[in-house]
C-alpha cells in the first residue's frame, strides 16, 4: 500500500471510531459554513481575495458533510444491527 492509501485508511479508522453525537455535530457545521462562503461575497474586497475565500470555506464545508455522513453511517449501522439482535432475541 502506497503513503497516501496509509493516510486515507487510517483517517477512515478514526472517523469510524467517533460517536454519533460527534456526527451531527461534524455535520451540522457545514450549514455556517456554506452560508459563510457565500455571504463573503458580499465584502469589499477583491475578486482573487473572494475566490480564495470561497474555496476554504466551501471546501471546509463539504469536508464537514462528508465527515459527518462517514461518522453517521457508520454509528447508524451499529445502532441498527443491536436494535435487530434485540428483537431476533425477543421471539
């Protein structure tokens, strides 16, 4: 496995291994933050200034979506199959 594969499957490790608390929470800062990256449009600065501006704060955006949905579906899957071995426990 290459260096970068190494990278991305140990942050995949980590994003599986948090709560899922912490992925409404990751999710829910992408809403600021995608209101931020449009509404520094209307600051008067430059147009490269606005551009760099919106692409940080869009890119954070979207790294916050796709976090909190990695974090989600991975306790969301968890939360299903021990509510099911609960109820194949029950009959």
């Amino acid at each position: 496995m290459n260096r970068m594969a190494q990278v991305f499957h140990r942050i995949k490790k980590w994003l599986q291994s948090l709560s899922f608390r912490t992925g409404v929470i990751v999710l829910l800062c992408c809403i600021p933050l995608y209101a931020l990256s449009f509404a520094q449009m209307m600051l008067p600065i430059s147009t490269t200034a606005k551009g760099v501006l919106w692409a940080i704060l869009f890119g954070l955006a979207k790294t916050c979506q796709y976090g909190g949905l990695t974090i989600l579906g991975v306790e969301g899957f968890k939360r299903l199959k021990k509510k099911l071995k609960l109820k194949s426990s029950d009959n």
